[in-house]
C-alpha cells in the first residue's frame, strides 16, 4: 500500500532523493513564470518521487479525462474530426508521465508551445482547455489525497504538481 508506504519516514516523498533538473534559459520570460510561481527543484524531485503512484492509476485518470469531456459535445466531436479517443489516450498517457519525470528543460518547453499550438489549431476554446486541465488537477489531487497521509507531505504534493501544472 501506497498509504502505509509514503507514511514512514523511509518512504517520505520529501526525505528521499528523486530524481530533478530545472533547466531554464536565462534572462527570459520563462525564467519570470517560473519566478513568479516559485517552482523550485524541489517542486520538481516530489514529483518524481510520486510518479510511481500516478502511473499506477494511469488508465483511471485517463478514462475519466474522457468521460468528463463527454459533457460537452462540441469536443467530442473536434476529437472524432481531428483525432480518435484512443489515440489521444495513448499522448494524453504519455504526456502525463513525463510531468512526473521530474524534469523541465528546453524539450519540455519546446513540447508544451507544440501542444499549445495544436490545441489553438484544431480550435480548442481555452475555457474548455482549462476545464479539462482542472479536471486533470483534481483527479491528481485526489490521487495525494488517497495515497499520503501525512498532512504536510500532502500539501507539498499538491503544491508540486499545481506549480509544475503551470509552466
Ligand atoms: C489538460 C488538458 C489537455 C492536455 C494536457 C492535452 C494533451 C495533449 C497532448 C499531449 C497532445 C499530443 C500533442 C502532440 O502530438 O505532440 C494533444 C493533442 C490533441 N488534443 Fe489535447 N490535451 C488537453 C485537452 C484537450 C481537450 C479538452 C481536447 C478536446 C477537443 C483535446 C483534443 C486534442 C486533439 C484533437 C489533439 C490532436 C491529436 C492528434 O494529432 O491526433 N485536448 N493533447
């Protein structure tokens, strides 16, 4: 169990080291966001040190992404246009993988301007954009909520993955 897992101090998602690079350019306004929300590499090391629990439960967050789009059939069918539910399962899985590596350098900004253009070209709302992104946070922070017991070491969680969410 997770539970008992992140409760002991062995287990700590902050006593134990995980693994960090925050690699930012200098000097731009990547380096200012990333000021401005205090993101730190600490942030960064939390959240690989929960990527175990959050792959664990991929599929779930996945389906409910989904489901929760469903609401709104102006998305549905810009999915069904432009692309399949299963495709988009299979980067959506991906792509929430790699926010836990652990990791924000140059690719991940060159992937997120990559995402953020295609969403503007298949001609995705940013309100349903950011609709579905906080679904995604919920169901992250539930996720916490369910495997970390620890008060404190759940609000560092939350606070990594909002942070790292904002970049
Ligand atoms: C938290 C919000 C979202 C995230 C993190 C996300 C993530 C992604 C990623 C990682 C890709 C693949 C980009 C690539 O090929 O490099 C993508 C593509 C796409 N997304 Fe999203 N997405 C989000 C919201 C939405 C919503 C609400 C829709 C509803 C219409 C949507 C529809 C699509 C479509 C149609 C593509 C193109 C896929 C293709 O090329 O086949 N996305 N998204």
């Amino acid at each position: 169990m997770f539970l008992k897992r992140f409760n002991s101090q062995k287990e700590s998602i902050v006593n134990i080291a995980g693994n960090a690079k925050l690699d930012i350019p200098r000097g731009t306004e990547i380096e200012n966001q990333v000021q401005m929300i205090g993101l730190t590499k600490e942030d960064l090391r939390i959240m690989n040190r929960l990527q175990p629990i959050v792959i664990e439960k991929i599929d779930d967050i996945v389906s409910e992404f989904y489901k929760n789009l469903e609401n709104e059939p102006s998305l549905l069918t810009i999915i069904h246009d432009k692309s399949s539910i299963d495709r988009l399962r299979k980067t959506l899985k991906k792509h929430i993988s790699e926010m836990f590596d652990g990791v924000i350098d140059q690719t991940y900004f060159e992937k997120r301007i990559r995402i953020a253009q295609i969403h503007v070209k298949i001609g995705l709302k940013t309100k349903w954009y950011m609709c579905a992104f906080q679904d995604l946070l919920l169901s992250l922070t539930t996720i916490i909520e369910e495997h970390i017991e620890d008060r404190v070491e759940a609000f560092l969680a939350v606070k990594a993955v909002t942070n790292a969410g904002s970049v």
